[in-house]
C-alpha cells in the first residue's frame, strides 16, 4: 500500500479565514462485529508540526504508537468519544458513530471554532463544519484523529482480550475474522458483541439441502 502523508494545505487555508481552533474528528471500530465505535478529536497546535501524519490504516501499530504519544503531547486539545455495543444495538452503527464523534468534539476544552470530518457531517453541532472526503488520508488534523482513536479503540479490546481470551480480540480487534467467527460459532456472543450484526460467514458452510425435506431440517422464519 501506497502511504500518503496528511497535509496542513486545508487547515492553513481555513485559519486564513479567521478560524484557529480547529479540530479534525475520525471514527474506528464501525465494521466489527465485537466491541465499542470510538471517535477521537484532535485540535493540533499550527506551532508544534507533527510529521508523518497518516491515515492509521496505512500505518504500522509500533509507529500508531509512536504517533499517539506526540499527538497527545503537541495538541492544542483532544478528546474520545464512545458508543458501546448496546447503543449500536439499539440505536444503529451510523447514529452511533455520529455520537460518538459528537461526543469527541463536545469534550474538547476549549470547544473548536470550526470541525473537519472524514466524510460525514455532526448533527447538533453549534460550530461550523465540513465534510471532507477521504479527509483521514488528505487533512493532517483528521489524520491525527484516526490515529488517537485507532490506538485507544486497540487498547481497548486488548483489555477485553484479558478479561475473556476465547475469542481473540488481541489479533482482530473485533473484527469479523475466520477465527472471530469460529470463536463466535462455539462461545456464542459475548457482553462486548454486537447482537445487531448478523455475522453471515457463521452460516455459510449450510447449503439449502441440508434443511430439505427428505433431510429432516426445516427453515424457520425469524
């Protein structure tokens, strides 16, 4: 994979316009099927650059590591927020990973004057605010803010991971992995899981013919 380095061209742009305190918001998490969404928010100080600022998926985790720590200590101010799996259960991924993010944001201290998001847009924000598409690879403050969420969300589940080791969480970090889905098929769910997600790879070893008539097995409705 090709790694393109995050630029301060936008931010620069936007605080010639009289905006200065401006955060870049990045979500992790909303594809697996175990564990929280966490959006983090990161108001980077235009004084203290940051290099190599990246998307976290181009980005090794000892270097994810790396990068989190000279966010935390360079930042103007950053912040997580997060939605659990109950919430995404009861109220779905996209409506909970917006608060999750809005959450991040609120958290901020002191609030930014402008908010930059990798392709979404924030409701119930009081502050201004863009959509920037593929805004973790382009925009060095979303960038920032994909690695402070990726990092936390990771040590999150490696958390998860020593309180029930069964199903793997310090390799696939929630994701839907043949061994996630192997663990799920014997275990079950787990508190961490996503009861809404239908993990379909759990089913695709039955065949029509199994619940066939002349094979004894019925399909319920459900």
């Amino acid at each position: 994979m090709t790694r393109t380095r995050a630029l301060r061209t936008l931010e620069n742009a936007l605080r010639r316009l009289g905006f200065h305190r401006i955060a870049g918001v990045d979500e992790v998490g909303r594809g697996c099927l175990a564990g929280p969404v966490m959006a983090a928010a990161v108001v980077l100080d235009p004084n203290r650059h940051i290099p190599a600022l990246s998307d976290s998926k181009q980005i090794g985790a000892p270097e994810r590591e790396r990068l989190y720590a000279t966010i935390v200590g360079r930042a103007q101010a950053w912040a997580v927020g997060v939605a659990e799996a109950d919430e995404i259960d009861r109220v779905n991924i996209h409506r909970a990973s917006l608060a999750a993010m809005r959450r991040a944001v609120m958290a901020l201290n002191p609030l930014p004057d402008l908010v930059l998001v990798d392709a979404f847009r924030i409701p119930d924000l009081w502050m201004p605010q863009c959509g920037v598409l593929h805004g973790d690879a382009r925009c060095a403050a979303i960038a920032a803010a994909s690695i402070l969420g990726k990092v936390t969300r990771d040590r999150h589940m490696l958390d998860l991971h020593r309180e029930d080791p069964r199903y793997g969480y310090d390799r696939h970090k929630g994701y839907g992995t043949a061994d996630h889905l192997a663990a799920v098929s014997r275990y079950g769910y787990s508190p961490a899981h996503r009861r809404s997600f239908r993990p379909p790879s759990l089913f695709d070893t039955l065949t029509l013919d199994e619940f066939a008539p002349d094979a004894g097995g019925s399909v319920q409705e459900t």
